[in-house]
C-alpha cells in the first residue's frame, strides 16, 4: 500500500496495490481488509512508518513497513524503477 502525497501516488504503481494519500487514510481505513498482509511504502519510508502506527492503532497487525521507501528500493534491488 502506498502512502504518499501530492500526485506521488501512482508514480511507482505495481500491480495489486493500493495507493491512499496519506492525509486521507484515517477515512479510509474501512476500505482496507485488516486480515491481508500489507507492505507499506512512500518515498522515503517516514510516512509509511507514520501509517504503520495508525494502522497498528485500528487494529491492523499484518504490516510491513518498505524501511527506505522507494528510493532504497529502486537503489538497491530495481535500479530501473523511477525514483520521483
């Protein structure tokens, strides 16, 4: 699940995930199933760890948090991905 902001979303869009605006996801929360695991992702990783917290809080327990965001992920494993 990607959480970023600011026409972000959709910039490293992949198959069955889900983009919210992070500003956005505590209305958004019933629209998530707390049973599937998720990876949460943004840019750099600090507002995925920021929506880990809430989620953990609505009780969400099946959370992975991408640590660096995409930009470690493009660096280290997917050189060919859009770093924005």
């Amino acid at each position: 699940m990607g959480v970023s902001e600011n026409g972000i979303v959709g910039a490293v869009y992949r198959a069955g995930s889900v983009e919210h605006r992070h500003h956005r996801l505590p209305q958004r929360l019933g629209e998530l199933d707390r049973d599937r695991e998720m990876v949460v992702h943004c840019k750099s990783g600090a507002r995925s760890q920021k929506a880990i917290a809430l989620l953990r809080e609505q009780g969400f327990t099946k959370l992975k948090n991408l640590q660096g965001g995409i930009l470690a992920w493009a660096e280290r494993i997917d050189p060919s991905m859009p770093k924005y």
